[in-house]
C-alpha cells in the first residue's frame, strides 16, 4: 500500500518537473568567452519564469536587420533589480552586454541592459555559474 501511494504521488510530480528543466546553467547554453554588445530596438517582450526574454532588431554595418533574443533573470529577480515592465516599450532603443549562445544561433545572455534612461540592469540569472556583471 505505501508503495502505491509513493507511485501515485511521483505521479502526480512529473507533470509539474518540465518547467524545471527549462532553468539551465549560464554555460550549458551560453559561452563566457564571447561577450557581445548589442544596440537594437524592442519587438517583443515575454516576462516569465525561469527566464525572461525579451527581443531587438539590431541593424548591422550593411544594414541588414537581424533579430536577437536576450535571455534574462525572471521577472521577480529582475523587479528586485530595479528592472520593471513599464521600464521598456516596443519601438525603445535599449543596449544589451552579453554573451553569445554556443550553438551560434541569434541568443544573447543578457548580463547587462542599458535602458532608454541610461540606467544599467544586471540582467543575468543569480547563481547560474556564469560571469558577474561586467
């Protein structure tokens, strides 16, 4: 009967266990040794947990445009930070430092976000084994 009953409630906890595995370490997906800064405009903004996520167009020195997804810390840590929703719009021109995504796809590791006020955010996740602000 005990057995049955621990069967049941790992179960019942598995659905819940693949949010847990989209929280990664900073160098399971991204690269320390290739920092990158970034200068675009906001297209799309999603605040959720682990991570947040929010996306620029960066225009290139022959003016291709590319658009960039920057990963960062969740929305309570970056609350904390001094980071809100209402800090950045659609259409605002924001800087982003970071670090490259090893597989060379257009993912930043957003360690820092220099906002259209000029305030600079550590944007990086706490503990993910990945550099301190820059």
């Amino acid at each position: 009967m005990k057995l049955a009953g621990l069967a049941a409630a790992i179960g019942l906890m598995i659905p819940a266990a693949p949010p847990l595995w989209a929280h990664h370490s900073f160098a399971a997906e991204f690269d320390g040794n290739k920092p990158v800064r970034l200068t675009g405009v906001l297209t799309k903004i999603e605040w959720t947990n682990p991570h947040s996520y929010f996306y620029i167009d960066v225009t290139d020195d022959k003016g291709n445009v590319v658009n960039w997804g920057c990963e960062g810390g969740g929305p309570g840590a970056l609350s904390r930070r001094g980071f809100k929703r209402g800090d950045i719009k659609l259409g605002d021109k924001i800087v982003v430092d970071g670090y490259l995504a090893k597989d060379g796809s257009h993912l930043v590791d957003a360690r820092r976000v220099t906002l259209p006020d000029g305030r600079r955010i550590d944007g990086g996740s706490e503990g993910d084994g990945g550099p301190a602000g820059q």
